[in-house]
C-alpha cells in the first residue's frame, strides 16, 4: 500500500497493541529480525483512517508506534492539536521554519554598525560615491563612530548612545559642521541596514538636537587686494595664477576649474561650458577679457584634455599649497581666528559673486553664474546691494501718481459729461 512491491515479502502482521501493524522487508534485517516497517489505523469522523510510519531500521518500534497513536486519538477525542501524522508533520515543519527564521533575524539583529559599516555599507557605496567621498565617512567612521558606537548591535543604539558621541566630539573641540557630517554618516550607514532588513527602527540620529553652525564664508577680497594676490601668485606659480584668475573672473569652484577640459573651452564665443557641476545641471559662464586672454596664451590640448594638470599630466585633485603661501606672505590672514573670515580658495568665488551684487547685478543672475541650486544660497549676499534695492524702490515711487496728480484727475472726472 505504502511501499513498492519489491520490498515487501509478507502481507501485514498485526501487533500486540490495537491499532498498530507491520510488514517485512523482503530481504534487508534489521539485528536479527527483518527489517519492519510500521504503520497505524485508526477511525476519524466515522471513517477508517491509515497512515505509515516508516522502518525499524529508521528508529521506528511498536511502543513508538503507540504513543503516537495514542497522542492522535487523545487530538481526536479533546479537538485540540493535530489528528493526523501528516497534520503533526506540517506543524513540525512550520515550527522549524518559524525557529529558522527566529534564528535569522536573531543573526540579523546581533550584527554591529563596525560589522555592517565594513562588510556591506562600504562596499556598497563604493559602487555609487566619489572616492573623496567614501575617504571622508571613512575617516569619521574610524575616528568617531567606531570608538563609540561601533561595537553595538543596531537594536541596543539609543539616542542617548548618539548623546555621548555628540558630546565627545564637541568635548574635543570639534566643529559644529564636523559633528554634522559624523552624523550624516550613521543616518546613512542605518538606513541602508534597515533597508537590508537588519534593523527596523528608524534612526536614532532624529532625535538627537545637533549644534548650529554657520560656515558661511563672509569676508571677500576688494580688487586691489585681489590683484596683489595674483601677482604673488604669478611669482610663485604661473599655473595657479591663472587657475585664481578663473575662479576670482568667473566664479568657478576649484573641482569645477580642475575638471575643465578643453572642449568646455569656447574663447571664440567667450563662453565656459561648466559640466557636472556641484548642482547637478550645467551652466554657461561668460569669459571677461582677463579670462580669454588667459586660456589664448595656454597651449591648447586636444578635446578630452585637462585644461590644467598636476605634475604627472593628470587631474589636479586638490588645491596646492602654493596658494596658503602666497597668502600667508602677503599676510592675509594674520590675526584672523575666524575660520568664515580667513582667504581661502573658495574666498576667490565668493569675492566674484561679492563683487557682481556690488556691481549692481542682480541676484537671480548670480544665482545662475555661480551655479546655486537654490536662491537661499545667494541671498547672503543681499546686504552688500543697498543701492539696487534702494533704485528698485525709487523705480516704483516714479511710476506712482503723486497726491496732487491724483487729485487733480479726481477732479477731471467729476467735471466730465455723463
């Protein structure tokens, strides 16, 4: 009935116990007796009902047979648990499943952000962030996040974990705008891992207050002191004196000049195409005459060529110290402790727009020069046009009817026929 023909010898045979039976291996002994195989019958709902249970050889003996029957009458007769070893199977097989998954998410939920950060976070990023990028949230990682957090499994990190590495870092006197990338990077490192399944809170990292910062860099260079800055620059290196040019007569941030190839070049039509820029779009930059004569007198590369190089003939990754130098000898900087204050490359884009607001431009124009992504960007320059607002509102005062104008044409209008 349950088994092939072949292995049977014998028709069933019954047991001592009421409900249980067997049949013989054709050939195969189990100890000195044929191997057995067992199986039970019983009546479920006025029904006769057989199940087989399996082989001697496979742990099967008459006593288990009975127990097992007897726990299936006892479902049968209370109603309560499985009435079928086929049913009692399922429910094993279900618990197992369910053990399995227990054990998974147990697995899952004792992984540490070190474990995570290393062997899936970074990995990962790497397939979608700039390498300056993964450098930098490795530097965080392995000075901050890891001392304090990096030994913790996602499920025990609280905000008040994320409180004490707030408070390390600003016992050791690091900047506000530090303490807000270090954070950045946990809320990114835990949204991956909860997207993985890893951890199904949301991060900590919300309920934490940050400090505020203002980095916004306020001090510009005036015409003069930008020109004494070129020429400090011409003496130490003609290539940054030209690559200051192009920032100080274009504002272009220095990642922008260092990607510049010579097919964004267009001295012809005066025009510098800025590709990839920070805010994601392109833009078109006028060239001034400085600027054209500038890239006239370089030798030019082909198309896919870097317009300006390092040493080697490749990209230039970062700006050269040549340029602190030539500030610090023309003593820019001296007794200046606020970093908003002190000239640094980025000074030159910000004297640009600085001086365009001065020059009466508007700042939806600077907006676009510069490459802003969005209007709040500019808007500090807004106090450095006093004279275009004032203008703007005297431009509104003239088109309005003085108090005797209006009056008069009241008085016309009175005076006019029905």
């Amino acid at each position: 009935m349950f088994l092939k023909g072949c292995e049977m010898a014998s028709k069933w045979h019954k047991t001592g116990s009421r409900g249980v039976r067997y049949r013989e291996h054709a050939t195969r002994k189990h100890g000195v007796n044929k191997d057995r195989y067992f199986a039970i019958y019983y009546r479920i709902d006025g029904k006769q009902k057989e199940e087989p249970l399996g082989w001697a050889s496979e742990g099967w003996t008459e006593e288990k047979s009975v127990g097992l029957l007897a726990k299936i009458k006892e479902a049968i007769r209370t109603g309560e648990g499985p009435t079928s070893l086929r049913e009692m199977r399922k429910l094993a097989k279900e618990k197992k499943e369910r053990e399995r998954e227990e054990q998974k998410k147990l697995e899952k939920e004792g992984v540490t952000l070190n474990e995570f950060f290393k062997e899936s976070y970074l990995p990962i990023a790497r397939t979608s962030k700039k390498p300056a990028s993964i450098k930098a949230e490795k530097i965080l990682f392995t000075k901050w996040i890891k001392p304090v957090l990096g030994d913790m499994a996602f499920k025990d990190i609280y905000p008040l974990d994320l409180e004490r590495l707030k408070r390390k870092m600003l016992n050791e006197k690091k900047s506000a705008r530090t303490v807000e990338y270090t954070f950045a990077t946990v809320r990114q490192i835990w949204n991956m891992a909860r997207r993985d399944g890893i951890v199904d809170k949301e991060s900590p990292t919300k309920e934490v207050r940050l400090p505020r910062y203002d980095n916004k860099r306020l001090r510009f260079l005036t015409h003069e002191a930008a020109q004494e800055l070129l020429d400090e620059l011409r003496k130490k290196s003609q290539q940054w004196h030209d690559i200051a040019l192009l920032s100080l007569q274009s504002g272009l941030r220095a990642g922008e000049i260092f990607s510049l190839v010579w097919s964004d070049v267009d001295t012809g039509g005066g025009f510098i195409t800025v590709r990839d820029p920070k805010s994601g779009r392109n833009r078109i930059v006028p060239m001034t005459h400085d600027v054209a004569n500038m890239f006239n007198r370089l030798l030019r590369g082909k198309p896919s060529e870097f317009v300006f190089k390092d040493r080697k003939g490749n990209r230039i990754r970062q700006v050269s110290n040549t340029f602190e130098r030539a500030v610090n000898t023309l003593g820019l900087n001296n007794d200046i402790d606020d970093k908003r204050q002190r000239i640094v490359f980025h000074s030159l884009r910000h004297s640009f727009a600085s001086w365009l607001v001065q020059g009466g431009t508007d700042l939806y124009t600077v907006q676009r020069l510069m490459g802003h992504a969005s209007f709040a960007m500019v808007a500090r320059y807004s106090h450095l046009s006093p004279d275009t607002l004032r203008a703007a509102v005297r431009k509104l005062e003239n088109n309005m009817p003085s108090k005797d104008q209006d009056k008069k044409e009241k008085v016309l209008a009175s005076e006019s026929p029905q």
